[in-house]
C-alpha cells in the first residue's frame, strides 16, 4: 500500500525526456501514457553533531523518484473515462508483462496552463491505490502563442492522498549516473534496418576497382606534370570514371535501403493505428 512519503525531487533520464516530448509533438492531439520506474534513498553526507539538526535532517524529503521509461497512447482517456475512473481492464493490459514498477502517469496538452485538472486529479487519486510508491505526474504543454522557435514547457507533481493536493516537484535530468546505467547498457533500436545481401557483381566491381588504384600511389601521380602528363591522363581519367560509377551504385542501395525502412515503418504505423482502433472499440 502506497505510504504518501513526500519526495525530494523527480529524476529522469535525458532520452526518456526527449522520447516524451517527442512523441507528444508528433501527434495529432493531446495525448497520455503511464510512466514507469523506481524510488531511491540517496545516501547523505552531511553529518551533524547537535541531535536536534539531525532530526531535523530525518524529518526532511530524501525520496528520489527516477523515471526510466514511460508508455505513450497517442491520444487521451487511454486508460480512464471522461470522469477520470479508471477502466481495469485495458490499465492491466497495458501493465502486464512490464518488469518495471508503474509510478505514476503523464498527459500533453497543447496551448494550456501547466496546471492539473481536476479529471487528472481524479485519475491520480485512483493510481495512487495501484502502486506502492509515490505518485509523480508529469504535465507537458505547448506555448498559448505560436512562436518562431518551437518550444515545450512541461512540470512535475507528486499527488499527496493524505492532503488531496498536487505537491510541485522539482526534475532532474540526469544522463549519467547508477540510476539510469541500465537504461544505457540495454539500449537496443526498435526497428533494425533491412539487411541488404551484397551481390557478386559488386565484389567483383571491388577487386577490379582496387587492382587499378593500386597503380596510381603518390610516386606514380607526380608525373602527371610536366611533359609526360599525356601518358597517364587518360589512365585517371578512367578511374574516376569508375568511381563516379560505384557512387552511384551506392546511392541506388541507399536509396534501396531506405524504401525498405519506409516500409517497415508503415506497417508497423498500422498496426499500431489498427491496435488502437480495437481499444476504441473496447471501450
């Protein structure tokens, strides 16, 4: 059961701040999601000798919320109703098989205050029952007026059950240190690029092309001044030929290459999109 114990301060990590805002700016709306992690006790150095500043120091936050991943639904009321109840069914869908601990959740709104409603005050004083650590709800918002340079302002809360109010937290976006190790170490891309199978004829091309460079070394290009420039002209002339020619060969597997990750990403866009449709339907 959730203890209420007030927390120092809110650390995420730099990529999983900017994979939030990301996402929240290339939608088509507002949008939310859960956000997943851990709560740490930093060890203090300050030691005090008088026993009424050390109960004082006792007393005082050092509960640090570290968010290391988070889920983005594209949309709002994802998970809850209009009213902010929550709907147990697709909220434990979307938590199983999660090895990280749920703590809390985040909505983007564009163009509006950084001030929580109270439909996410309702949402968060029912999270705060699911999860045994602190609540932590991040806000994110576009600027009220359009600006020459595109900007996102986002605030972190921690929901207070014994009080009913959302207490202001300060964030730390830490990118290096224990915390977030993992979060580094495991990294591995969502989608892997298409594996392009070299043809024959290009090593060929390679072994051919590598045979005649090996006669131009600096020695050799030096003579191309002077009166027995004539003689290898046209020798260089032809390489370069040929290496205008592997470049273009090259920018066609590019250009290959390319159309096959479009592609992956396509189909998985519609899988995601045919996914979400279903939910809609659920609901």
């Amino acid at each position: 059961m959730n203890d209420d114990q007030p927390l120092e301060k809110i650390a995420i990590s730099g990529p999983t701040l900017a994979s939030i805002i990301q996402r929240f700016s290339s939608s088509e709306g507002d949008v939310d999601g859960l956000l997943f992690g851990h709560v740490t006790e930093p060890s203090s150095s300050n030691l005090h000798d008088d026993d009424h500043d050390s109960t004082q120091s006792n007393n005082s936050p050092s509960l640090v919320a570290n968010i290391t991943n988070f889920f983005c639904s594209n949309s709002l009321s994802s998970f809850y109703d209009s009213l902010g109840r929550l709907n147990n069914s697709i909220l434990t869908h979307l938590l199983q098989d999660r090895q990280q601990q749920l703590i809390g959740w985040f909505v983007g709104r564009r163009k509006s205050p950084l001030r929580p409603s109270m439909r996410e005050f309702s949402v968060s004083s029912s999270l705060f029952t699911l999860t045994t650590q602190p609540c932590v709800f991040l806000l994110l918002s576009s600027p009220v007026h359009d600006q020459l340079i595109h900007t996102h302002d986002y605030k972190a809360f921690q929901f207070m059950q014994k009080n009913g109010l959302f207490e202001s937290k300060s964030i730390e976006v830490v990118n290096i240190g224990p915390a977030f190790r993992g979060h580094y170490g495991s990294f591995s891309p969502n989608s892997e690029f298409p594996w392009l199978a070299p043809s024959s004829g290009m090593e060929e091309d390679k072994g051919k092309r590598d045979r005649r460079v090996e006669g131009f070394e600096v020695g050799r290009l030096s003579k191309l001044m002077g009166s027995t420039a004539s003689n290898y002209t046209s020798e260089l002339e032809d390489l370069y030929s040929d290496m205008l020619g592997k470049l273009g060969d090259l920018a066609r597997v590019v250009e290959k290459s390319s159309a096959l990750v479009l592609e992956q990403g396509t189909f998985k866009l519609m899988k995601c999109k045919e996914t979400s449709t279903r939910t809609d339907t659920m609901l």
